[in-house]
C-alpha cells in the first residue's frame, strides 16, 4: 500500500516525459520543413515546443538525433503501407501499382513526414559521410523494398537484379515528390503526377524486367 503513492507519481512523471518528448518531435517536424533541417537550431525547436533546452536535452542529443527519430518514424510508416511480404507472389505490375499506392498513401496521409523523409534522403545522398547517424533508415527502407519486389521477379533473378527494379520504384516515387513538390501548385497535382509516373511505370515494366534480368 504504501508503494502506491510513489507508483502514481512515477506513473504522472512518466506520462508527462512521454508527452513533452512527443511536443519536441512533432514542433522539430514543423520547424525542419519550415526551415529546413540545415537552416534551423535547437533554440527555434524549443521555442516551438515551448520548453527550455535543457528539457531538450533530457529527451535528444542533438538536432540529428531528433531528425534521426523522425526519420525513423517516417520510414517505419511507410514500410507499414506497402505490402506485406508474407503476401502471395503477384505480377511486377501488381507490385509496382502496390509499392507506388503505398507512397502515394503516405504522401496523402502524412505529408510532413514524407518532407522530412524527402529532405534527410537528400542530406544522404549528397553528404552521407557528415550525416552518418540517417543513414540506417534509409538501408532499412531500401531494403524493404527489395523484399516486396523479390516475389514479383523471375525465379532465377539476382539479388543485383531486385535491387535495380526496388531502387527504380524508389526513384520514381520519391523523385515525382520531391520535383512536384517545387514545379507544381498543389497537393492534389502532385498526387496525379504520382498517379502518371505508377502508369508509365507499368507501361515500362517489360523492357525494364528484361534491362534488368
């Protein structure tokens, strides 16, 4: 019994640790795709959160270790919309209308996200060797694609050959964001472009099975 009030102060602490953690998160996604995550400090996620550093602190490292959680989440959200990999073997178009629809979905759902996804995969690809700590869920998400489109591809393809087709598909979708997001006037144009892109992905799908077995 006497535990009971010290288990109730825990049990308040703990929610209230979870509660400010989340705040920090979701005022950094804000500032990251209104800033830029390059263009931005600690000090304008705090005072979007409304917490002092020092309770930044408590819950992050630093501004890549917030950037790194979210990119988590993004991918972690993404990989839940495409197709399970226990699901039965399909056609390469069934995969591709499978694997595009699950990134128009997080695009529809969760743009933020996608942006931020869309921004860390640049900071990637243009400067891997300063921003170690994102690279791993970029691995990870690359390699859940390769899992999806394995099933779809001829018996005796290679690993090199399924990768080729899942980094095609990956092209694809987050290029067509990434482009429409700065070329074109709205959300629902960048949605028909995804669209456009899923079908002349699927017009190519022979010749770019044969270009890649």
């Amino acid at each position: 019994m006497d535990d009971e009030p010290d288990q109730r102060l825990e049990s308040r602490a703990s929610r209230r640790a979870t509660k400010t953690r989340q705040r920090l998160l979701d005022a950094a996604l804000y500032v990251f795709n209104h800033k830029g995550v390059e263009g931005c400090s600690i000090e304008d996620i705090t005072e979007s959160a409304d917490v002092g550093k020092g309770t930044f602190y408590r819950h992050f490292m630093d501004k890549i270790d917030i950037l790194k959680t979210l990119i988590e989440c993004a991918t972690t959200d993404l990989i839940k919309r495409m197709p399970s990999e226990q699901s039965p073997a399909v056609s390469l178009d069934d995969r591709t209308t499978q694997l595009m629809t699950a990134h128009m979905t997080f695009f529809s759902e969760r743009e933020d996200l996608f942006l931020l996804f869309l921004q860390g995969q640049t900071m990637v690809a243009t400067r891997p060797s300063s921003r170690p700590g994102i690279q791993p869920p970029y691995s990870r998400y690359m390699a859940e694609l390769e899992r999806r489109v394995a099933p779809a591809m001829p018996p005796s393809s290679t690993p090199d050959q399924i990768r080729r087709i899942a980094y095609t598909i990956a092209a694809a979708a987050c290029g067509t964001v990434t482009v429409g997001l700065f070329m074109l006037n709205s959300k629902h144009d960048v949605m028909n472009n995804l669209d456009v892109t899923r079908q002349s992905l699927l017009v190519g799908a022979p010749s770019l099975l044969r270009c890649a077995v």
